[in-house]
C-alpha cells in the first residue's frame, strides 16, 4: 500500500506540486565485481532525496545526480498480478551515464524507479519517493551517432516478478545437498540407485547364481499363484 505525508496529498489535491523522476542503478564493477550505485533524477545538480525503498525495508536517503543523465523512461503500467512488465530507460551518452555503462558491468543490474513531489515554489520534497518500478536491466544498446547526430543509451528493464517464472537449478544430488547442509545424507546414493538390482529370495548374477527376477515377473508370478488358489 502506498503512503504519502499529509502535506504531499494536500498538494496533489490542489494540483499544486512538481513531480521528478528517480533512478537508482546497482551495477558491478567488471574487474572486481564490488558494486558500484548510482543514481540519476530528471533535474539539474546533485540532489539527496529520501527514497522509501521496498527491497530495504525503510526509508533511506541517496545521492541523485542531474544535469541531463536521464532522459526519458516509458510509461510504466501499474498491474496488480505478477504479470512481467517491461520498461525502456534512455540515458545520455554525453554525460556520467555513459562512463556507467562503458565502464561498469550493468547487465542484469538491479533496478529502481522511484517518484518524487516537491513543492514547485522551494523545491522542498513533501514525502518520500514511491516506488513505480523494481527489476533488472535485460538488455543495453548504445547507439553511437553521426557526425551531427544525436546518441543514446537505452536500458531495457524487465520487473522483479520475472523471478516467479525462474526455474530452480537445484538438482536431487548428493552434492547439491551438501551445499545446504553439509552433513545431509538424503541424496547419498541417489546417482546409483537406479542401477540397483533387487534380488528377490534368489542369488544374484553376479555371484553365479540365478539370474535377478524383475519386479513384472514378481507381479506376474504373484497373479498366478493367487488365481491358482482360487479357481
């Protein structure tokens, strides 16, 4: 459920209230994987501005920098399923975002796109930013120009619901357990048990005896035996 402060809804109701985009990226660094953050609004300067953000939990405050980084993210449409959305972020090849996309590893990077409302006179910020968008980058295409042209970078995101449709890679091994729990025995023979011979009452073939009966002849010898019975 959203929440905003009184003075944000007074302001929305008198349709007196300026509203600003924020964008927060997680990318890694491509050498040593440390995690570089950085965040983007569609205004000028660097900005700290508080963010309600759903993955902490809390209200935290974050450095947002300006001057024409962002430049357009798509329409988001607010579902209430777990239907996968997918939005387009476009960013400036000219400024900061393009050192982040160049220099750091942003695939798959997690994504957030929050809301804010200021006060249009002071640019005071009436109530935390609201999450619109939380998901990963799928793609990057950076789209270097002519002489003259005009380039971009262009983010396409898919929502954190995708996680519903990931497959789970765990297997039913021994290994796979012990990486849980390293004592855990339960898949300890499960690699060889489907080449287990059952020898039912007779030697095995291996020790020079009879051959192993399989368990259609069992049933089959056991149909026999209980017809014969009864006729």
């Amino acid at each position: 459920m959203r929440t905003l402060s009184a003075p944000a809804i007074a302001a929305l109701l008198k349709r007196n209230v300026t509203i600003r985009d924020f964008l927060w990226i997680e990318a890694r660094n491509g050498t040593t994987g440390d995690p570089v953050d950085v965040g983007y609004w569609s205004d000028l300067g660097t900005v700290s501005a508080q963010i309600d953000d759903p993955r902490v939990g809390s209200i935290v405050t974050r450095d947002f920098q300006g001057a024409g980084g962002l430049i357009n993210i798509s329409p988001i449409t607010l579902v209430s399923n777990l239907s996968v959305q997918t939005i387009t972020i476009s960013l400036s090849q000219i400024a900061d975002p393009n050192d982040l996309v160049r220099g750091y590893d942003v695939k798959q990077a997690r994504v957030g796109v929050f809301r804010g409302l200021f006060a249009p006179a002071t640019l005071v910020q009436l109530s935390p930013c609201y999450s619109r968008f939380l998901g990963f980058v799928d793609q990057v295409e950076i789209e270097t120009p002519a002489e003259s042209g005009e380039g971009k970078i262009e983010l396409t995101c898919v929502s954190h619901s995708q996680e519903m449709s990931r497959r789970n890679t765990a297997t039913r091994s021994d290994a796979d357990m012990k990486k849980r729990t390293s004592g855990d025995t339960f898949c300890l023979h499960s690699a060889a048990v489907g080449t287990w011979e059952m020898n039912w009452g007779k030697a095995s073939s291996a020790s020079g005896g009879v051959p192993p009966v399989s368990q259609a002849s069992l049933l089959s010898i056991a149909l026999n035996t209980y017809t014969g019975q009864n006729r």
